[in-house]
C-alpha cells in the first residue's frame, strides 16, 4: 500500500544521504549520516510516514532540495559547533 505522507525514498550508500520527498508538498529532503540499516527497514516499513517520524525526524541533520545549507538538530551538534540556519518549510 502506498504510503500517504511519504511520496519516494532515495539513498545514496556512499554518501549516506536519504533523500524523502513528501506527498502533500513535493518538497525533498535530504538526510544526511543515515546508516544503511536505516535505510532498510524505512523502505520495508508498513507505515512510512510513521517511520519517519520515530526514527529520521529531528535525528539526523537536513537540508531541502535547493534551500539553504545544512541543518543540525541542536541536539545532535558537537560542543561548540556554530547554530546552523534552518531551512524554510
């Protein structure tokens, strides 16, 4: 069954980069540091949307498709690290 919140996944292993494009937006994000693993079980969930949430949202440092720099969580910044700007949504 089609997932209604996420429209296509894409993963970059050498990278480690997650790209996630949303249904009700278009907008793409690309995650970046996602383990394979991760990658694995979000693309074999039942629920992608809830995935998401649980297990990518607000883990992983972003930046949308032709938007800004980076963003880093503030919870996953190392000591000392410049606040990055987030990007538009």
């Amino acid at each position: 069954m089609p997932s209604t919140a996420i429209g296509r996944i894409a993963y970059l292993a050498s990278d480690r980069e997650l790209d996630v494009t949303f249904v009700g937006s278009g907008h793409t994000y690309t995650y970046i540091g996602v383990e394979p693993e991760i990658h694995e079980e979000f693309r074999r969930a039942p629920s992608k949307g809830r995935f998401f949430n649980s297990r990518i949202k607000d883990r992983y440092p972003f930046r949308r498709w032709g938007v800004g720099p980076a963003f880093t969580p503030p919870e996953l910044r190392s000591p000392g690290h410049a606040p990055a700007r987030r990007a538009p949504h």
